[in-house]
C-alpha cells in the first residue's frame, strides 16, 4: 500500500487494499475487481471460514460502523474498506506500541485538550471496535454506541465551551461600552460638580458681603442708635432743668 498513501491518510484503522471504483466517468468496476492499467491492487484478504450469510452480513455490519473511505486521485475514484481480517494478540500488541510511536512522533499532549492526542485514540478506539465486531457484532455495535455517546458528549462540551466564549466575549465588550459610557457620564457629572462649585464660590462670596454689611449697617444703627440716646438723654436733662427753674419757689 506504499503508493497509497499518499492519497488516503494514515490510520490507526486497519483497511484492506484500496479498489479502484471509477477510472472514467463511463467506467465503473466493481470493488473486488483489480485494474488492467494503472497500479496492481490485490484483492480483499479472506477470512476464517464462514457461511457466505454470516460473512455478508458481518461485512455490512462492519462497513456500517466504519464506513469504507474514499478518494480522488488522477481523476480516478478510489475506495478502501475496513479489513474484515480477524485480529490477534499480537495485532493488538501492534496497536498499542503504534499508539504509542505516533503520540510520540506527532508530539501529542499527555495531558489537557489535544486534538492530536483526541484524533490517535478515536482511531485506536475504532480498531479495538473493528477487531470486537467481527468476533462478535452484538459486542461491536454496543461499542459503537459507547463510541457515539462520547462523541456526542464531546460536541455537547465543544458546544458549551463556544457559547461561553461567545457570552464571554458578549459580555466583555458590553462592559468596555459601558465603561465609555460610564466614562462620559463621570466627565459629564464632573463638569456638573466643577460649575456648581463655582456657584458654591460665588455664593459664598455673596454670602460674605451681604453679612459683612449687614454688620457695618448694624453696628451704623447701633452707633446712630446710641447717639440718639445721648441727645434724648441731654434733651431730658436741659427739659428737666427748664422745668425744675420753673416750679421752684422764687426766694
């Protein structure tokens, strides 16, 4: 599979050989024939023994969970279907120490969100899916629902996680417009406060003369006022003199 692949991307997956499903497009073959021209593709790899019913139906369930991928390459359509090949120890030996190889080589995380890390186990997990189904394809299709429950969990997540970036983003830039906002109306009051300080000033200025006069003009009433006594009390005195000059016994 050397030449291929260049064309279909690398995969934890074990596929057969690719078919070659459309040279033209009036040509069509079918997915177990081999080409006449072009690159030699063998055929699908066969299995254990089993009734014809039993092996079409454990192929179609197993292309159902792990649909054949295909591609384009010199204007020719190319299919490759999932190995139906059973697996053994030491193909699972194999997975896990390739797991281990491209985590290593891709410089995957160990820890925290990776999608490299992400996509190397869903294909590690969909092998184990693939070795399960055609041993048992009751145990394989609960593995697929294990398979899509996490998935759908994932995405749930992804989902949340984008709509609180998005509210968080929502939220930041309503707060700068308030802030503005908030800014122009503390200039605006500060301006209000920085005039009726002014007022303040000039009230109190206000206020300061009109008592400093209201003092001078007591302390004029005060000292007229006093004045006024004064002669009152002289002019009593002159009076009471006058009028004692004349009641007294002329001697």
């Amino acid at each position: 599979m050397g030449d291929f692949e260049a064309s279909a991307e690398v995969s934890l997956v074990k596929y057969d050989n690719p078919v070659l499903v459309i040279r033209h497009e009036d040509q069509r073959l079918a997915p177990g024939k081999v080409p006449t021209e072009g690159l030699a593709v063998p055929p699908r790899p066969k299995t254990a023994p089993l009734s014809a019913d039993a092996r079409r139906e454990s192929d179609e369930i197993l292309n159902k969970i792990l649909p054949p991928r295909e591609w384009l390459e010199d204007n020719q359509l190319w299919r490759q279907y999932v190995s139906s090949t059973p697996a053994t120890r030491l193909d699972v030996i194999n997975l896990q120490e390739e797991l281990d190889m491209r985590l290593q080589q891709q410089q995957a995380r160990e820890t925290g969100i990776c999608p490299v890390r992400r996509k190397l186990y869903t294909q590690c997990f969909e092998e184990l899916i693939r070795q399960v189904t055609i041993n048992c394809a009751e145990r394989g299709l609960l593995l697929l629902r294990v398979r899509d429950e996490v998935r759908m969990t994932i995405a749930a997540y992804q989902t949340l996680y984008e709509s609180s970036i998005a509210f968080g983003m929502r939220k930041a830039l309503m707060a700068e417009q308030g802030k503005a906002d908030l800014e122009d109306t503390v200039e605006q009051l500060q301006g209000v406060k920085a005039e009726l300080e002014k007022q303040v000033v000039d009230l109190r200025a206000r206020t300061d003369q009109i008592e400093r006069r209201a003092t001078e003009q007591r302390q004029a009433d005060e000292k007229q006022h006093a004045e006024e006594i004064q002669n009152l009390k002289r002019t009593n005195q002159m009076l009471r003199t006058q009028l004692e000059g004349i009641t007294a016994p002329k001697k």
